[in-house]
C-alpha cells in the first residue's frame, strides 16, 4: 500500500489515502511503458517535410547535348539532381510517422506510468481546486504552496475553464481531464497534481477495468 497525503489549497496536509499498488497493476512495466512514449512522440511528429524530385521540378527531358564529340563530360537532362536547379535525389516526400497500440497495452501503459509516480513520490492530492475566474497568479501560489516547482501534469474530473485559462501561460504546466491521461504526457512531467475527486474517479475506472 502507498500512502498519499491530501493537502489544501495552503499546502496543509488535511487527511491522507492509501492507495493499492494491485489497482495499477502491482508492477511497473517498463518495456510496455517505452513503447507507449515512442507512440506518443512519433504521433507528435508532423510529416510534412517534402522536397523536389527531378520529376518534379520544370525543364526538359531532352538530352543537353550529344553524348561524344564535344570533348565535354557526359550530361544528361537539365533536371538532374547534380546540376543547379535540378531535382533533389532521394527526394523527401510527405509521410505519417504515427504508431498505434491496442487499446489495453495503452491502459496498461498509463497504469504503470501512474504507478512510478507514485512509488517515487511524485503524485500531489489537492482537495479542491477551484478559481472564480481565470487568474494565473492564484494558479501560481497554489503551486508554490503544494511545493511543485517544476514540470507538472494537473488532472482534473471535470473540464474547468478557470483552470485550463490559469494553467497556460505556467511554462511546464499541463491540465487534463483524468479519463485521457496516458504515458506519454505523465512521462513527460516530472509530477502529477490530482484533485481528490479526479483521484478517486481514475481508482475507480481501474477497480472496474480489473
């Protein structure tokens, strides 16, 4: 069992949760884990670089000029790839460099994501997190108070305009609803802040999934 504290919005630890490794699978599993954050960059990369084949580029096809006799090097059409304004070789083309996973090696992946967090200490439980109106400011102290100084993954139950406007001007700082978390974006932060009720909705879907 692991036990995560619950604070307040002032820092103050206010009660606490144990928390069953078995729900998250009992385990990290890493080689699962790594595919899963090859995935998520490979989706993120954009595949539109493309350059001019010699097919592609406007000129003639006719030969230059005559194969022998001129006592110049061979050459052949003004496309070709060694003359200036000629086609690329191995010209670039537009390509999807997406991968995909089943979907329960993806649940599985976030769990074990999940789960490394937790064993190391980077998981933060608020009880509440709740702004008025969208002030980046008050976002800020909060996280100054829960002593999250760095890169960190915010999920929440319910999506809240306040937070993600408080959120996105915060360098490091990402909001998600709870049921799309996955490996890629828990990886890529160093610490996860939970609301309670976001918490206890993602043990909830996984005693479920289980």
């Amino acid at each position: 069992m692991i036990t995560v504290p619950i604070q307040n919005s002032e820092g103050q630890e206010i009660e606490s949760l144990k928390v069953d490794e078995a729900i998250f699978g009992n385990r990290v599993r890493y080689a699962l884990l790594k595919q899963a954050i090859v995935m998520y960059h490979a989706n993120k990369r954009v595949g539109t670089a493309a350059t001019k084949s010699r097919g592609m580029v406007a000129g003639s096809t006719r030969k230059i000029y005559k194969q022998k006799g001129t006592g110049n090097a061979r050459m052949g059409t003004i496309r070709t790839n060694i003359r200036r304004g000629g086609g690329v070789a191995f010209a670039k083309v537009a390509r999807d460099f997406g991968k995909d996973m089943p979907r329960k090696q993806r649940r599985l992946a976030t769990n074990s994501a999940i789960l490394s967090k937790l064993q190391g200490g980077m998981v933060v439980i608020i009880d509440e997190l709740k702004f008025g109106q969208p002030k980046t400011k008050d976002f800020v102290k909060v996280l100054e108070n829960l002593k999250i100084d760095r890169s960190c993954l915010v999920s929440i139950s319910q999506p809240d305009v306040n937070i993600y406007k408080s959120a996105r001007n915060v360098p490091g700082i990402a909001v998600v609803k709870v049921t799309d978390l996955n490996a890629g974006e828990i990886c890529n932060r160093q610490k996860m802040l939970f609301t309670k009720e976001a918490f206890l909705t993602l043990i909830d879907k996984d005693k479920k999934s289980n």
